[in-house]
C-alpha cells in the first residue's frame, strides 16, 4: 500500500501512514491494532506514534478501542499543539475526531489470553514468534522522509506498560537530512538506548545504516 501511495506520486507521510493502516486492521496479525494480544488483564491497548520530514510528530499511548492508532497520532501531530495523548485522554481526542469504538480483542486473541492465564508465566523473550510491531520509513519523489510505528506493545504485558513503540527518539526517528530509524524488538531495551535517534546520530557522525545499527545494538 505505501508502494502504491509513493507511485502514485502521494507523500512519505501518506505512504507510511496508509501502510500502517493495513495491519492494524488485519484481524490475523497479533501485534498490532485489532486483533492485538491484551495485556494481562484481558486489554488490548495501543502505542503508535508518526513524524515527518520537518521534525513534527504525534503520538499516542496506551490507548484503547480505536484500530487506527497511527492515523489518531497523526492527528494528534497535525490537530494538536501537543505530542503526545495517553489513554483515556487519547481515546477520547479520537471518537472527537470522527474515528468509531471498537473491541480491539478478537476472539483468536481472547483464546490465547485464556489459554496464557492457566500459568500466568510472563517472559519477556521476544523473537520472530511472539512480536512484529510495524514500522515504516518512506522516501518520496520529493527526497522527504516520514516514519511511522504501531503496535499492541508485548503480550501479557503489566496494566499501563508503554514500550518504545510510541516514544520519539526510542521507537521511531526521522531527520530530513540524515536518514531515518524505526524499532521492534524488546521496547525496554530500545527505551534504555534511545535506540532510533542513537541510529540516525551514528549516521550523521558518517556510518553507514548498517554500522550504526550494529554499533547501536
Ligand atoms: N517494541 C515493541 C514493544 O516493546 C514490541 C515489538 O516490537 O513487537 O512494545
């Protein structure tokens, strides 16, 4: 979908937030917007935050019931004088700005949190198995950069647990200039290293993405 937004001559900003938009709402996919794994208590709560080429950027945390949680930090961005709305104050700025209420746990969902319950057993490994937050950069025809990130943060996660996902710097960094870096993986971890502008920082003193990843890591 972004493809089709940059061919099409869109901007960076609507590809990635178009791209994003594909898998909050595929239901099958259970890391990201509806259909995401709840936390412990049976919740599905969303962290997504969007920035663009000129260093603005939205975001929003802990927010549950609306599936397009990129699209309200992008209005979070362009409508608000602010960055960031958590939870209830989130929720509340969405159903404002027209987007509907939705129960965000599927029944696939449901049946793994049960299931999950029976041991209660929270480990904090992540691998391919159990995430796969979506980030996104895109370059347009222009040479602007924008990036997105949305996720249902760790399954099985405590009650009000934000991971990087939502936090500019940690999940997600754009400078017009030097490039751009998105995270997935352990959000504590990436929060401790402030690990998207820590890439685009490496970049700029002169490495190459590859090498400003590894050294980040
Ligand atoms: N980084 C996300 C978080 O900690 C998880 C993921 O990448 O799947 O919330």
């Amino acid at each position: 979908k972004a493809w089709e937004v940059l061919q099409a001559g869109g901007t960076s900003l609507d590809a990635v937030e178009q791209g994003c938009m594909i898998e909050e709402a595929n239901e099958k996919g259970q890391s990201v917007g509806k259909g995401g794994l709840p936390d412990r208590d049976g919740n599905v709560t969303l962290d997504a935050c969007i920035m663009n080429k000129h260093g603005d950027c939205g975001s929003v945390v802990y927010m549950q019931n609306v599936t397009h949680a990129i699209s309200v930090a992008r209005k979070v961005m362009e409508d608000t004088p602010h960055v960031m709305l958590a939870g209830k104050g989130a929720e509340q700025f969405a159903y404002e700005q027209g987007f509907k209420k939705e129960d965000l746990l599927t029944e696939a969902s449901k049946k793994a949190w049960e299931e999950w319950k029976i041991k209660s057993e929270y480990k904090p490994i992540i691998n391919i198995e159990n995430h796969d937050t979506i980030g996104m950069l895109a370059i347009d025809k222009n040479g602007d950069i924008s990036g997105a990130c949305t996720t249902s943060g760790l399954a099985y996660k405590m009650a009000g647990r934000v991971g990087d996902s939502p936090i500019i710097g940690s999940g997600l960094f754009v400078d017009n200039e030097i490039g751009a870096a998105v995270a997935t993986g352990l959000g504590e971890e990436v929060v401790k290293t402030v690990g998207s502008f820590l890439v685009v920082e490496l970049m700029r003193q002169g490495k190459s993405p590859q090498e400003a990843c590894e050294e980040a890591i």
